[in-house]
C-alpha cells in the first residue's frame, strides 16, 4: 500500500511537471513567433537598407558627373551624400540585430534542453506527455550534391543569400557549386589552373576561395587566393555556368610564401588569417595574414604563432572568439594525436593585454576527435569525429549559461571531419570520410 501511494504520489509529481512543461512551450511558441516577426522587421530593414544604398550611390554618380561637366575637382565628393544617416540606420539594424540573435540563441537553446530531457525520459524508460505529443527534432536527412569522387576535404559558407560548397574530386579537381534553397544547384567554373581547394571564406560581403595551383610536373604547394566576381543575386539553377570566363579574380601577391596546407581560415576586418596548416610531412603551429590593404602576405600583429603544430582545424568565431575545434597533428606523414580545441580571446586593440591561445575555455569533449564544428546561434556546434578508433554520428552543442555539451540528433551516416554550416534554418553536413571509404560524398541536412 505504501509503495502503490508513494508511486500514485510520484505520478501526480510528474504528472505536474509535465504541465509546467506543457506550459513553458506555450511561452516559447508566443516567444518564436515574436522572433519570427522581429526578424521580418529586420529583413524590411535590410531591404529599406539596400534600396537607401542604391539611390545614394545614384546620387553619389548623379554628382561625380556634374562636377565632372564642370570641370570641378572630384576628389572631394568621393564621400557618399548624406554619410550621417547612412551610419544612424547602420547602427540601428545592427543593434536590431543583435537583440534578435539573443532570442534567437536563446529559445534554440530552450528547445535543445527539452529535447536533452526527452531523451533522459527515454532512457529511464519514463513516458512524459511532452515526449509522446512532440519530438523536439527530426532526423537528419541525405541529400545528393556531391561528386561521387569527392575527396574529404570539403568547404562551405554562406555568401549573402547563397551557400557555396568547394570540395576535391579526383576526376575534376576543384568543384565548386552554390544554391539559394539546398535543392536546386549550379556549378560554378573555378579559378584557372587551380589543383586543389583548401579553404573557402566569406569576408566582408566578398567571397575568397583559397587552392593550389597546377605546375608544369608536381602541383604548387603554397596557397593563392582568389576573390569570387560572380554575379551575387542570380539565380541557382542545376546548371553549369555558361560564361567562358570564370567568376574569380586573382589577388595581386596571392601565394602564400610558406607552404600551408589545410590551415584554419578566417577573416579579422582588413585581413584574411591562416591558422596552422601542413607543409607535406609536419603540422605547422604558423599564424600568418594577408592584409587586403596593401595585398601582402604580412607576420601577424594580433594572432600569436598556434601553441602547438595543428593542421585541419575548424575555426568557429563566437562573440569575437576565435576557436580553432578538432583538427590534428601529423609528424612525418603520420597522426600523432587529435586535439579538442584551443581558443583565442580577442582584446581590444586600446588593451595592452596580449591576445594569446587557451585550451581551457571551451569544456573537454573526450567521446569526440577529428569532429566538424560550425557556430550554431552563437554557440558552438560538433558533429561527427572518432571515440576509441571507430567512426561515429555523434552531435553536439555547447550550452554557454550551463558550460556543458548537450545533444542533438545523430547523423544519418557516421563520419570525420564533415564541414558543418547554417543555411536557412537547417544544419547542413557535406563531405567527411568513414570506415568504409577513404573519399566520401556524403551530404546530410537537419531542420532546427
């Protein structure tokens, strides 16, 4: 009798919290369609935005010709017209902006820790109303874009409002693709004479894809990079680009002077940063820039040389964090070990503080190396990797408030080192290699 009152007692209990629960996701609904309607604001703003731009530009041309009609000096109108409430409007949107990303964030997070609690319910064998009325997530779904020849080394990144995708194939070398809606597809010609991508970059609204180039017997092992002059708002089609000219512009001194295979890239305002790499037998601890302003390759002022060699490393950017997630080390041609993660905290330039790399901000993640990563509503996403020599689909997401690695749902097909990114409102997953293949032309997508 007591254990039938104690369990009828733990029911109610449930029971309550469960209501408490059902409650929370009412308010977390009313919070998402208000997010939802903020960020339409928002994309008015951007609209309202670029038409101000254009018309200004038009009035900016309007002037340049009278006073070149008139023999006037024109240095001196290079300004735009009305530059004060280009910045005011500037600053408002990017204060909308970050005010929207913080719901955002949050309410991801809010759903990240009830699916977290599912699946504790699940495998305490509890059945809660929250967990038979609505799955949280669904499944992650594969999808075809991919060569079939496609080497692991796969790069992609949001551009605007298209997410380009550059990977190795053995049959054709660079291929590079882009699409506004991850259905309909178009090649994109590469750069010419280019070997091999290793790297693709969106930085300050242009486009950067990183390579080597062919020689006349064995490929150029140092990095050149070239800037995408595509047109930025066609349309995706499953078509090649029928231009005999292809959209990139080589960057005047565009080889890099060291050779530095697979680094992790990012940009930091005026420059384009190379984090580690390989030179064809070590891994390499080298920060080194190129600075847009003067189209040199330049010794870092803000990033120290990486603690350590480091190759293959994603970097993921987070509230002006640099952190450079999984990669390895590679002595003689050989993996020596898989590190978890080293992060740079940026200091303002007025600080004397140096900017110096750590390895204990983010918190240790020992079931996973050799993992993808990406920033996932300013958090940090992993996915995929190696535990204990075997390949697994394991995905992750760091809970900032908490310091502590919540799931998400598993990839459909186990995998290392895929390049994860955010594209309209999916977690996207392409390339890799696994257990069963060197090469791997995996593409898997997830809903959040």
């Amino acid at each position: 009798a007591d254990n039938e009152q104690q369990l009828a007692d733990n029911e109610q209990q449930l029971a309550e919290k469960d209501r408490r629960l059902d409650e929370k996701d009412l308010q977390l609904i009313e919070k998402d369609m208000l997010i939802s309607s903020e960020r339409q604001s928002v994309q008015d703003l951007q609209r309202a935005l670029t038409s101000r731009d254009r018309e200004l530009a038009q009035l900016q041309e309007t002037l340049d010709e009278v006073l070149r009609s008139t023999g006037a000096h024109t240095e001196k109108s290079s300004a735009r017209v009305q530059p004060q409430a280009r910045k005011l409007l500037s600053f408002r949107l990017e204060g909308r902006l970050e005010s929207i990303e913080a719901q955002q964030h949050s309410a991801f997070m809010d759903k990240v820790r009830r699916y977290n609690r599912q699946l504790d319910s699940s495998r305490r064998g509890a059945v809660s109303r929250l967990f038979t009325e609505k799955a949280e997530f669904g499944e992650w779904e594969s999808f075809e874009c991919l060569p079939k020849d496609t080497d692991y080394c796969c790069y992609a990144t949001v551009h605007g409002e298209e997410l380009f995708l550059a990977s190795r194939s053995r049959s054709q070398g660079c291929f590079i693709r882009s699409t506004t809606d991850v259905t309909h597809w178009r090649t994109i010609q590469p750069p010419p004479h280019v070997h091999y991508p290793y790297g693709l970059l969106s930085h300050n609204n242009q486009l950067y894809v990183f390579c080597t180039l062919k020689a006349s017997h064995d490929p150029d092992r140092h990095l050149h990079v070239f800037q995408y002059t595509g047109d930025q708002d066609a349309l995706s089609h499953n078509t090649t680009q029928s231009s005999s000219t292809p959209p990139w512009r080589q960057l005047p001194n565009a080889r890099c002077p060291v050779q530095q295979w697979v680094p992790a890239i990012f940009g930091d305002g005026n420059r384009l940063v190379l984090a580690g790499g390989w030179d064809g037998s070590n891994s390499l601890p080298l920060v080194t820039e190129y600075c847009l302003d003067t189209n040199q390759w330049v010794e870092s002022t803000r990033y120290p040389d990486l603690p350590s060699p480091l190759q293959q490393a994603h970097p993921v950017k987070v509230k002006g964090d640099v952190h450079l997630v999984g990669g390895l080390v590679s002595v003689d041609r050989k993996v020596s070990s898989y590190p978890t993660s080293i992060t740079c905290e940026i200091k303002p330039d007025h600080e004397e503080k140096p900017t110096m790399w750590r390895s204990d901000v983010l918190p240790f993640l020992p079931s996973l190396r050799f993992p993808g990563a990406c920033n996932l509503f300013d958090s940090v996403a992993v996915a995929g990797g190696k535990n204990d020599g075997k390949y697994v689909s394991d995905v992750f997401v760091l809970d900032l408030k908490s310091r502590e690695w919540l799931r998400l749902p598993s990839l459909k097909t186990a995998c290392a080192q895929p390049s994860l990114v955010v594209f309209k409102h999916h977690l996207l997953a392409f390339g890799g290699f696994n257990s069963n293949a060197q090469w791997s032309d995996f593409s898997q997508k997830l809903e959040i």
